[in-house]
C-alpha cells in the first residue's frame, strides 16, 4: 500500500496535519496506537457523566484569530461552535488573602483587577502586560501578517528567565504567583520557565477565551468528519513501529500489524523519545539521539472526577478555580512538596449556554500537580499487577483532594463523589505520556526542544514537544508540519484567506 504521507498518532497535531495534507490534494494514512482517537482531547464517561481530560478552554478562536482560521481552513466549522467567555474569568483564591482575585481573559480587565487589589505595585503589573504584549507583537501566530519562515527559524534562541524578569518588577510573593498563572497551561517548573514561553502562551488568554459546545470531543468528531470527506484513511489500535529508509530519505513504515506502508513522508506526533527505537541505527547523530532522549518532561497531574452536589456555570461564574498556596514555588520541580502545599484547580463539565447538555447531577473535576515520583514506586508493574497498595494510594490522594476542594468551595459545588480519580501513571498508560506529562516536554531555559524538520529528509515531528504546548501550540506544530511540505509562506498565505 501507498501513501503520499503517513501520520503517526491522532492528538490535534496528527488531525491537523492530516486535514491540511489532504485538502492539498495528497494520499494520507493516519495511523493511532492507542484504541480510541483524539489523544487527551477524547471525553470519556462515568455513570452517565461526560468529562474532558485535556480540553477546557483556548484562546485565539476569534473571527480572524490564528486557531479559528487554521480549524476553518481545516474544515470544521460550522459543526464545530466555540464560546466566547465574555466577561469570564477565572478565580484565584490565594492562601493568606480573604478577597479571591478574578483572572479576567481581558488585558484591560485583568490589569484594573490586579490594581485594585496590588494598588502599590501599578508599575509592575503595567510592566508585566507590557512585557507580554511586546513579544507577542512579533509572532506571526498573534500577528498573521508576519512571514512565517524567518520566525520559526529563530524563535528557540536566546531564552530569557521568568521568574527572574518578575524579581525584577516586584518583591510581592502573591503578584508574582498570579503573573505565574498560565504556568499552569504549559506545566514546566517556574524556576525553569522561559518569559519568552510563558509569554506565548498567556497572552492567547489574556486577550479572549473561548470553550467548545461538547467539549474536546467535539474537536476531536469535527476533524474526524473533516478527514472523511476528504479521503484520509483511519485506523486506530495500530502504531508505527519502524521507519524504512534509503539513501534519499524515507522510503515506508512498519506498522504494528505487520503491514508495510510504501511513503516518502511521515509525521511522527508521539513524544520524540519514543522514535529513537522506531530509526534504523545511524540514522541520527549520537548527540541528537542523546537530546531526545534525555528530554525534561512537564509535570503531571492528579485528577478526581466526580459527581457534585451543585452544578457550575462557568457563564455566569469563574470557568475554573484555583487554589494557590503561599510559602512554595507555584510549580516547584521537586515532588517533595505535600499535597496539601500543592495548587489545585476545579472545573465545571458545563460546555453549552443555553444548558442543552446540562446533566441531572452535576459533574466535577479536581486537577492537582502531580509529579513522576509521586508513583515511581508503582510504575514497573503492568496495570492490572500494580499491588493493592497503588489503589489504596489513588484513593487516599482523591480523598485528600475532594476534602480540600469542599472545604474551599462547599458553598459553590456542595458535596463531591468521586467517579474516576487518575495519576501521573494513568495519564501514562492511558495517553503513552512519557512520566505522566500533561504537556509533552518543557519548553524551557537549558532545553533546546528538536525541530519539527529532522535530519532525515521526510521524517516530521509535531506535537506538543516542539513548537508550543497546548492545543493551539499542538495545533500549530501541525500547521508547520504540513507547511515544510506543502511550502511554509504558501500554506501561510492560504490559511488567511
């Protein structure tokens, strides 16, 4: 079998790149190693709840904003129908402060917010926003009319410290963690975080967020009706296992099933240490090898998904509450720190208006930072040899999560049940995660993340990993993908119009 490229997994990059390809007028086998597609934008079900494990909310969805163009160029609109949050927000609830802080996804808003409640620190949160706006002011994904090529060739140099750009602005432990806020978007330790990422990604949600009617699975079905109409052919539960090459580049894949497909392009989309293995040896320099290899990961999560009391409405309310706690990093890279020290975000299943899908009992999620070490100790064993110890342990954790989340937010939600709680090993098993990361690998200072364009002449990555994490980040890693083989500035071009 034949195909003009292949595209290894199914997260929003592999969709994107798929539909892209295809609207090109090229001959695309996609390809998912795990049963079901979509990645962590797939909903799954208990009791009759629906919840999203990787989608809540993006920005950039806006008439004439980058996502919206590239998912209509993509096909999915009109089946697919974001939300504007006008007005929305989310809420800060800082240990120490009695008043919660309202993270407005307005720049304006959010500033006259901060001031209100930092009135001293007016030139910091100026500076801040500042600071933001101006790097953002030269990347084409914010800006459209910029080349693309030119940024993307030297966007990964010169990263610059975060949390030392914000020691710099103020000495106020509560504003810096509330500058430090989208840190929870990309998942890398802040002390490690780059303002130049950071940037990146808050500024989409500082100017407008949107959700989704149906949540991620709603991305997901759109772009798999998309793919149909244009001929993409689909297959879930089987993986790439090997890349054939030549002396031009490569020349087919192995697939697990045993098929070999004949292709002179394939877009790898899984963590790029897991395609190590996959290329013959030789194929990459030791040094690369090593690099990919030898990625620092985001940092996971555990999750309660339950059943509360009281619904939220995150049109009328926050979208999502946080607890912040003082005393310790907002993201601190050791796993050392105690659950109770840990920040925690809740979060409504809500994703219509009008309340069409609006459930009899109400569904609930509880994401708390969660790291590798926390379940090393149960992670050699296969998941249904994991001892006794590793369930007692989930439970202790998402008792402890849904004990703090009544006593901080009784009177919103009322009482929780747990339906499903998941850790940094489910997250691992489930979504072939490497160390249960939420966000592929950090985008960070003392990391140089590989290029989307490899050694080996038709070899793609995209992902998470590479350019951006996120969904918008994924998303545009599949753009680019498909552009370094359609030509970059032309698909630029025709997405816009």
């Amino acid at each position: 079998m034949k195909a003009d490229v292949v595209i290894a997994g199914s997260g929003v990059s592999g969709l994107t790149a798929a539909a892209i390809l295809a609207r090109a007028g090229k001959k695309v086998i996609l390809v998912e190693a795990l049963p079901r597609l979509g990645g962590a934008l797939r909903r799954f079900k208990r009791q009759g709840l629906a919840f999203d494990v990787g989608f809540h909310y993006s920005g950039c969805l806006g008439q004439g904003e980058m996502l919206e163009m590239l998912w209509r160029y993509c096909g999915l609109f009109p089946a697919l129908k974001p939300v504007f949050l006008d007005g929305g927000y989310d809420q800060y609830d800082c240990e120490g402060w009695d008043i919660p802080v309202r993270g407005y996804f307005n720049y304006q808003r959010l500033a006259e917010e901060l001031k209100r409640h930092f009135f001293s620190e007016r030139k910091a949160i100026d500076a801040y926003f500042a600071a933001v706006q101006s790097i953002c002011s030269e990347v084409p994904f914010y800006r459209p009319e910029l080349g693309l090529t030119e940024f993307l060739r030297g966007y990964k140099s010169r990263p610059s410290s975060l949390l030392r750009f914000l020691h710099s602005l103020t000495d106020n432990p509560t504003l810096i963690s509330l500058f430090l806020a989208p840190a929870f978007l990309y998942g890398t330790p802040v002390e490690d975080a780059s303002l130049e990422v950071h940037s990146l990604v808050a500024h989409g949600f500082y100017e407008g967020a949107y959700t989704i009617e149906g949540g991620g699975q709603a991305i997901v079905d759109s772009f798999l009706a998309s793919l149909n109409k244009l001929g993409v052919e689909v297959s879930s539960g089987i993986s790439v296992e090997r890349v054939l090459t030549d002396n031009v580049g490569v020349r087919g894949v192995v697939l697990s099933d045993g098929r070999r497909l004949e292709t002179r392009a394939l877009v790898y989309t899984g963590h790029p240490s897991s395609l190590v293995s996959r290329v013959p040896r030789g194929i990459f320099r030791p040094a690369y090898t090593k690099r990919l290899q030898g990625l620092h990961n985001t940092l996971s999560m555990f999750a309660v998904f339950a059943r509360s009391e009281r619904g939220l409405n995150p049109f009328t309310e926050a979208l999502n509450y946080y607890h912040i706690p003082s005393g310790v990093a907002l993201l601190p890279r050791s796993g050392k720190v105690p659950m109770k020290k840990r920040p925690m975000m809740m979060t409504g299943t809500r994703t219509t208006v009008d309340g069409s899908l609006r459930q009899e009992k109400n569904g609930v999620i509880l994401l708390g930072l969660g790291f590798w070490d926390d379940v090393e100790p149960f992670s050699t064993a296969r998941p249904a040899e994991r001892k006794a110890g590793y369930q007692e342990f989930k439970n202790r954790i998402g008792s402890q999560m849904i004990a703090a989340a009544e006593k901080k937010w009784a009177p919103l939600c009322g009482a929780m049940e747990s339906l499903a709680i998941g850790t940094p090993l489910s997250f691992r098993d489930e979504l072939n995660a490497p160390e249960g990361c939420a966000y592929g690998a950090r985008h960070c200072l003392h990391q140089y993340n590989p290029d989307i364009r490899t050694k080996l002449p038709g070899l793609l990555l995209a992902g998470q990993s590479t350019l951006m994490n996120g969904v918008f980040g994924a998303s545009i890693s599949g753009l680019v993908a498909a552009g370094e083989l359609l030509g970059l500035e032309w698909l630029w071009r025709h997405i816009q119009r």
